[in-house]
C-alpha cells in the first residue's frame, strides 16, 4: 500500500505530540508499505512554496516551504492556491492509494480538494479542535475555556490574523528578526487599530470552507471520548467518527530503572507555553515551602507568535528558587532518560487536550501522573488509582497535591501498581492498517 501522511511539521522539525506520533506510526506502518510524509517548513531563505525533498530514516519527505510572507489576508492563512498546486503535483507523482491527515494547519484546506479530485480515501486524526477552533485549543484570550459556537469570540481570538494586509505578514517577520521583543505588543495594538479588521465577514468564509473540508472526510480518527463527544455535539456525523486510541513506541521505556535520589522529584516535559499551564504550575510549586523536592522543567523556550512575551515572564517566574531545575529542549528519543530522573509527571493543562502522548509515555516508563482534569486526560489518569487530579488553573490545589505526595512518598509505590498497559505502536500500527483496508475496499 502507499500511504501519504500529511501534518503541519514533523520531526527532526518539531517534536512535539501529533509529530512524534506521526514519525512513530509512519516508522511502523513501513515496515509492510511505502509511507511518504508532507508537511509543511518555514525557511525565510528558500522560496516561497518551493519544496523541499529528503529521507528521513526510510521515510521519503516532502516539505513545502510557507512562510507566510506572502500572505494578503486571512483567508490566505487557511487557503491557498499555491499550496494547493504543488500538493496537487505531488500527489500525481507520488500516487498513493490513500491519504491520511493529522492537520492541517499551516497549509491549505485546498489539499483536501486535491484528494478528491483524484478519488483518493481520505481519513483524517482530530488531534485537537482546529476543524473548530483556528487556534486549536478552545482557548480564549483570558484563557478561559471557549464552547467553540460564537464567532465574536472567534473574532476577538483572531483579530490580529483577520487585520492582515499586504505585505504585513512579511514586515511583522523582519520586525521580529531585529526588534526587542517587548516592542511588538504596542506596535500590534498600534498595527490593530490602524487595519481595523472586518472580523464577521473573514469568519464566515472560514467556517463555510471547515465545512467545505469536513463533508469530505471519510473518516475521522479520535484517540478520546471528549473530543469524539465535542465533535459530535458539533453536529459532525458519528457515523463517520471511530474512536481509535493512539498506540506508542515502547522502546527504551518499557525496562527503564529509576535513577535514585535523597528527594522527591517532579517533572514537566512539553511545549512552554500558557495553555499548557507551566505558569500555574511553578505558582503552586513556589507556595510549597518542602525543601526536600525539585521540579525538573523540559521544553522548547521559544518566542510563539501571540506569545512573544512570554519567554521572559518564564524565566522570570523560575528565578529564586534553587529547586527549579529548567533542561530545556530535548530530543524525544532520550525520552527515558528524562522519566528516568523524575519520580512524578506533572500535566498542568488549562485547555481541554484530548489524549497526551506523554501520559502514555509516563506509564510505559511506570511514572505516575498528577494532571489536571479537563479534557480527555481523565480518561488515561483515574484519580487516586494510577494518578492524581487537580481542578485545572487552581493553584492552590495543586499545591495541595504536590504536598500530599511529598507528605505521602509511599502512595507513588501504589500508584504505580495500578499503572495500566500501553497500546503498543505495532497494534496500533495493524488497527490503522485494517482501517485503510476498509476504506480501499470501499472505493473498490
């Protein structure tokens, strides 16, 4: 079988959950299939949609660079003919007998056009709520949780993408390449109020085009009940919704031994950003006054458009206090090593996330998981069984809980027994196989 892959980045590029498991799935599903990958990069020194061919450990690549400096509108964020070309081309060199994709961000609702237009069956991983939500996180502003039904609050989300103009997109990049950081913020407000953005009309068009992109779907793929209910209530069909569990490679983290230490250790690994909650976990750490635990942080710090800002109040926050241990970036194949050094994952989430890669990852390597409850993490973390869970953003209640534990070192023993098994990459790999299957016999 050939199969494309399609997501907005992959690894070494990014390594972050929906890449990690779709470089880990695509590894397996090789193994009986030609797999190809495209996705999308962000050179400023190559050309604009020009694309960008390699082989990544067997896995045959193909990047098309967006920038997005040559962007004149929003619409032009979500939907762009250029893109749509190329991908276009490539799947008629390529020929694979079926497409499935992981997101689309970043690139083109077009490219799910182009799949029909060939007839080619389409399955598509709702791994968060962009087919809903431009952001992906049900996220607003405040950071309080959106229901995902009104396009005001969508226009107050996006109001800087819906004022972009020509040639703005391309300024705002060289003004982040030379300009303190701190700059920007007045500089957008200034940059807002100037544009004056239409906010319903660009809506409007955008949710007609999810539409658009979603009847066309054959299948999509959801590793929780939450984001399956979510969809549903949507008014997505359920008939064409299968809940499928991610599965995860278990190499290196199945006979992983603890390294030992004289105090108790937490650890947060993934991307530093707000909604993933690392500000409302170093508050409740820094009101434990224990002296005998340590918080190991590990991620990318780096300036994400919308948090350029946020970098700076990081290590502002992590300052004073010796116990806080930042690691930063760090490969997901030495992903062992780093649970091998912690004796507690913390998962702080204040957006509602559908199914972590890294509890899986936690539980293979037997650590127990103290995580907010929001979302689908519920639904791996049983509070008081294998893990514990905390009202998310409340501060004063994780603080609660990290105290509890320190307090009771031993329950991490009995937490532990009641870890459960891992769906292993090379089940999950069949189950996604057998899925194509069904869709190929379909189309037959």
């Amino acid at each position: 079988m050939r199969i494309l892959q399609v997501l907005h980045s992959f690894v070494p590029q990014t390594m972050a959950g929906t890449e990690i498991y779709s470089y880990q799935l695509s590894k397996e599903l090789l193994k009986e299939n030609k797999v190809f990958v495209f996705f999308r990069a962000n050179d400023p020194t190559k050309d604009e949609y020009s694309l960008i061919h390699n082989n990544y450990e067997g896995l045959e690549t193909c990047a098309i660079n967006h920038t997005f400096r040559l962007c004149q509108s929003f619409k032009d964020t979500y939907s762009n003919e250029a893109i749509d070309r190329e991908f276009g081309k490539y799947l008629d060199r390529i020929k694979p007998d079926i497409v499935h994709i992981h997101h689309l961000l970043f690139l083109s609702h077009g490219l799910v056009n182009e799949i029909k237009q060939r007839k080619i069956p389409l399955v598509y991983t709702l791994h968060d709520y962009w087919l809903r939500c431009y952001r992906g996180q049900l996220l607003k502003k405040d950071f309080s949780i959106c229901n995902g039904h009104s396009v005001m609050d969508c226009a107050d989300c996006l109001e800087y993408l819906l004022s972009i103009r020509k040639y703005s997109l391309a300024l705002y990049a060289e003004l982040r390449k030379k300009m303190p950081l701190f700059l920007l913020e007045p500089l957008k407000k200034i940059y807002l109020q100037l544009a004056r953005p239409k906010s319903s009309i660009g809506l409007e068009a955008f949710k007609e085009s999810i539409e658009a992109v979603s009847s066309k779907v054959d299948l999509f793929l959801v590793p929780s009940h939450f984001i399956e209910n979510k969809f549903i209530s949507w008014r997505f069909p359920a008939n064409k919704i299968l809940y499928c569990p991610n599965g995860i490679d278990n190499k290196g983290l199945t006979i992983l031994k603890k390294n030992k230490s004289e105090v108790l250790r937490f650890g947060f690994i993934g991307t530093i950003l707000p909604m993933k909650g690392i500000h409302v976990l170093i508050s409740a750490f820094k009101e434990v006054k224990n002296r005998n635990t340590e918080l190991f942080i590990y991620g990318r710090l780096f300036p994400y458009a919308g948090f350029e800002s946020f970098p700076r109040v990081f290590r502002k926050m992590i300052r004073r206090d010796s116990r806080i241990k930042f690691r930063g970036e760090f490969d997901n194949k030495a992903i062992g090593k780093i649970f091998g050094d912690i004796d507690m994952l913390v998962l702080p989430s204040i957006w509602p996330e559908n199914s972590p890669l890294i509890i899986q990852e936690a539980f293979l390597s037997k650590t127990p998981v103290l995580a907010s409850r929001i979302g689908g993490i519920p639904e791996l973390v049983d509070d008081g069984v294998n893990g514990l869970l905390f009202a998310p953003g409340d501060i004063n209640d994780l603080k609660v809980k990290i105290e509890h534990v320190l307090a009771h070192p031993d329950k991490l023993e009995r937490l532990k027994e009641h870890i459960p098994a891992v769906k292993s990459i090379e089940d999950h790999a069949k189950e996604i196989e057998a899925i194509y299957n069904e869709l190929l016999k379909k189309r037959s």
